[in-house]
C-alpha cells in the first residue's frame, strides 16, 4: 500500500480507495468492483462521508434483526472482504452466524482466496466453496448458494452488491439487511433494513449495537426491529444529500 499521511485531509477516503486496490491486486476483489468502489465514493460524497443519524438508527436496526435472526448468515463478496475482512469476522463470531462467499463476477479461485483471506482474519467456517442450492429465479452466479448457508437462512446480510440478488431473497420470503451508499439502487429499495453507509463505518456500529444489545428479552428487541420503515431511512437518505447539495450551492 502506498503511504498516505495521515493529516490528507481526505485520509479515510484514500485508505479506502488503496484497500480495494489492493484487493484487486491480490486477486480477492474483482476489478469491477474498482467501479463498485467508485459509485459508493461519489455517494458518500454526497452524504457528507459520515454516519448519518438515519444510518446509525438503520444499524442499531439491523444488529437487534441479526440477534432475533434464528439462522443468520453474513454474505461476502469481493469488495466486503478487501474493505472489511476482520468486522466481518467479528460479526459471525459474536452472533454465530456463518460466513458465505457469494460472488456476482464468480471465479473458484477467487472463491478460494476469499475464503484463505477470511481465515487469516480469524474466521472458523467459511461457506461458499461448495454451492448446492439455487436462489430461485436467479440466473447469475450469485444464484449459486449452500443449503447450510444463505439457502436455509431466515436473515441474510448483504454488504455493497446488485440488486438481483436481493430482490429474490425477499421473495424466498427472507429479511434482508444491506449495506449501499446509493438510497436509489435496487438492493437498497427492496431490502427489508437498508443500511444507507460506507460499509467501512457501517460494520464497526453493528458490531457496536450488536454488544450493547445482546442479552437483552427478545420483546425489547422487537420492538426495536417493529419500529422500522424502509421508505423513511431512504427518504432521510436522500433528503441529507438534497441538504448537503443545496448548501453547497449557497455557499459559491
Ligand atoms: O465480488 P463480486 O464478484 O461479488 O462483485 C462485487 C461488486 C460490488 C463488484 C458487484 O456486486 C457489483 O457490480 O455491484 P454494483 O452493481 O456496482 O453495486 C455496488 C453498490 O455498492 C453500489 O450501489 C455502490 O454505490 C455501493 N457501494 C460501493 N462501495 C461501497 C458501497 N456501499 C457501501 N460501502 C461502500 N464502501
């Protein structure tokens, strides 16, 4: 990795950026996913490259769904595994949730490597390898999936990825928590909690409510999850992008 000083003032953004870059290089991450990357910029851009109130309220959300979920599973791509491979881990420890590798852009070497990666970060079990079950209605490889793993599960994480995929878990009738920067992509609009951040803040606050939450009745996290509506934290989105826009305007 290059050396960025630390007092660039857009130090986090070009970490991130050298991270997929480095992904890229060493065969994790597909080289669309330096385009993924470059959509996800430009939107958090717009958002004000922070947690915004919605966002964290989105993920104390989804940690309350993941410690209700009776067969949850983390799925990983590419882009997920360069940018976030130890909260990854983290997560599936702390809620004993598997990890799946799914990839749109599918390669069994990079399905390999992926999965060495996670297991340098800590990982016990990675799914992924070995698919023997099909999303149904789903042509892509990402259709390819483990009957242990995302096939059977009730909660499924889905960090940055097309909308696809999404869209035929929820109609398998499963509750789908994703990560996008964009409040207008698909994956965004049908997931059940979506999740409008940079994975890379995103991931560290679940982790966060998921310790703050765990042990608490399953009623209090209920009511936590019952209080959620899609349309509002999408709205919120785009309502601080408008803001952040507009103020910009002013201030030429
Ligand atoms: O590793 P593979 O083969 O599974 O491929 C992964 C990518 C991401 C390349 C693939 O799923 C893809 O092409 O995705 P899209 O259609 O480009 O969508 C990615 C979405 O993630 C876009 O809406 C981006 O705005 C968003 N995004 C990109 N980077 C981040 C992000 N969201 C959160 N955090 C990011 N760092």
């Amino acid at each position: 990795m290059i050396h960025i000083p630390k007092d660039h003032p857009r130090y986090q953004s070009l970490v991130t950026r050298e991270r997929i870059v480095d992904g890229v290089e060493s065969g994790i991450t597909s080289v669309t996913g330096l385009i993924a990357q470059g959509r996800g910029e430009a939107f958090d851009y717009l958002i004000g490259e922070c947690t915004t109130p919605s966002a964290r309220a989105a993920e104390r959300i989804a940690a309350a769904m993941l410690l209700l979920a009776r067969t949850p599973v983390i799925s990983v791509n590419g882009n997920a595994a360069a940018l976030v491979p130890g909260e990854l881990v983290e997560l599936s420890i702390l809620l004993d949730a598997p990890l799946e590798v799914n990839l749109f852009y599918r390669t069994e070497e990079r399905v390999l490597k992926i999965i060495e990666h996670l297991k340098a970060h800590g990982a016990r079990h990675v799914l992924g390898a070995d698919p023997d079950a099909s999303i149904p209605g789903l042509s892509s490889e990402r259709g390819r999936v483990c009957s242990e793993g995302i096939y059977s599960a009730d909660v499924v994480f889905v960090p940055l990825e097309d909308g696809d995929r999404c869209e035929a878990l929820v109609a398998m009738g499963k509750l789908i928590i994703a990560v996008d920067l964009n409040p207008l992509s698909r994956t965004a609009r049908c997931a059940t909690v979506p999740v409008i951040d940079n994975i890379t803040r995103a991931l560290p606050n679940i982790i966060d409510s998921v310790r703050e939450l765990k042990g608490q009745p399953e009623v209090y996290l209920q009511e936590i999850v019952e209080g959620y509506n899609n349309k509002k934290g999408l709205d919120a989105a785009l309502e601080t992008i408008c803001n952040n826009l507009m103020e910009h305007s002013r201030s030429q």
